[in-house]
C-alpha cells in the first residue's frame, strides 16, 4: 500500500502562536486549507498532529475542530476523529428542502426590516457576479448576496443555520462549478428576487427564492448523477 501523502503538508505555520490566538489560528488556517482543497475530502486530522504543527496543546486544538464541526466542514467519526466532510452532505435533495425551510423564514422576518443601503449592496453583488469569472468568487458572492437579504432577520440562531448551508454550498460551487457547465450563471433568478424583495412583497420573495433553489437543486442532482461528478468523486 503506498503512503498517503499528509494532508497537512501544506501548511506553513510561522513562528509561536500566542496561547490566547491558538483556537482562532487554528481554525482559520484549517478553514481556509480545507476550503481550497490542499486539505482533501475524507482526509483525518489528527489532534496530535496538529497540536504538533502549530507547537500548542491539544486543548486549542480541539476547540478549533469544534468550531469547523458546527460549520460542516468536519465529521467526528469514532474511532477515526475527524474527517473533512463531503462536499455534499448526505442527500441534496434533503438539503436544498431544508434550507428553502429556513432560508424563507429568514426572508419573511427580514424584508420588513431591510434598508435601501440593503438593497443597493445586494444589487452591487449581483452587478460582481454578472462579471465575475473566478469560481471561487462566485460562490462568495453568491453567498453574500443571499445573506445580504436575509440579514436583518432578528433570529441569530436562525441565520446561524443559514449561513451554515450557504457556506457548504459555496464549498461546493468552487470545486464543481467548472465541471457542471455553469461557467456564467444567470442573473436573472437574483435580479428577480430582488425586485420582490425592494417591493417588500413577502409572498412573491418567498416564492422566487424557493424557485431559485429548486433550480439549483436540480442542476445539482443532475450533475452529480452524471459520469463526470461521478469520476471526480472517485479521485477524492
Ligand atoms: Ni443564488
């Protein structure tokens, strides 16, 4: 059997981390190595090994994991400890219900609460992403926008979950939104939703964005049923 290489190779740590920034740190660089892919999909990170790396205890270290756990990013398996997670959770169908779910009840408490700055900003990311050709800047933007009409919902533990979602499906765009053909999204899904929501029109915002991801869900399920996604998740 031949060695794997470590996934943690990539990481350059520079010099002592102060005890009071270790979880942060921590956390920051897996995030943004898992996010990019130099951490792959189903590879193990060991407590000790990274307590190793970033010359702290395992407490810091434990703590950041925690943290990348309740963002997704993680599954703490026993006996295995935790694994970078999949890029699609379990079933998309399943996802996508559940987020049109929470996504319309952070949209129906927040249009009455948005200002027009709201709706500028969210014009401006749509205006980004009309031009926008680098993947990974469409699934940020993509996920600010959104957020940027939710925003105002009063429930943090609500638009907590949100967020959650947005992020796992802007990890998803940036690793296969080359492969599924969807080099240039329409706009058109946004633009709309955001007339309903300039014209605090609860009823058809709702309706547009549930429109919007079951579209998404679609191509995705399309997608991932297709030889190619296919293949791509064999090489992971
Ligand atoms: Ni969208």
């Amino acid at each position: 059997m031949t060695q794997k290489p470590n996934p943690l190779s990539s990481i350059k740590v520079s010099g002592p981390i102060p005890a009071h920034l270790a979880r942060s740190v921590i956390e920051e660089t897996l995030r943004a190595a898992i996010l990019d892919g130099r951490i792959p999909c189903g590879a193990a990170l060991r407590q000790q090994d990274l307590a190793d790396l970033f010359g702290v205890s395992r407490m810091p270290v434990r703590e950041a994991l925690r943290q990348l756990e309740a963002q997704s990013l993680l599954n703490v398996i026993a006996h295995k400890g935790a694994v970078v997670a999949p890029l699609v959770q379990g079933d998309a169908v399943e996802t996508y219900a559940l987020r049109i779910l929470l996504e319309s009840e952070a949209l129906r408490l927040s249009i009455p609460l948005l200002t027009s700055e709201d709706f500028q900003q969210a014009a401006r990311y749509i205006d980004e992403l009309e031009t926008q050709h680098d993947y990974t800047e469409i699934g940020r933007l993509n996920r600010l926008f959104h957020m940027s009409l939710y925003s105002k919902a009063p429930n943090r533990r609500l638009l907590k979950l949100v967020d959650d979602g947005l992020n796992e499906e802007e990890r998803f765009l940036r690793f296969n939104l080359e492969a599924m053909g969807l080099g240039k999204l329409s706009q058109e899904d946004h633009r709309a939703m955001l007339r309903a929501v300039e014209d605090r029109d609860v009823e058809r915002s709702v309706k547009m964005l549930e429109q919007h991801l079951n579209r998404a869900v679609e191509v995705i399920t399309r997608y991932l049923d297709s030889p190619e996604a296919k293949k791509r998740q064999a090489t992971k």
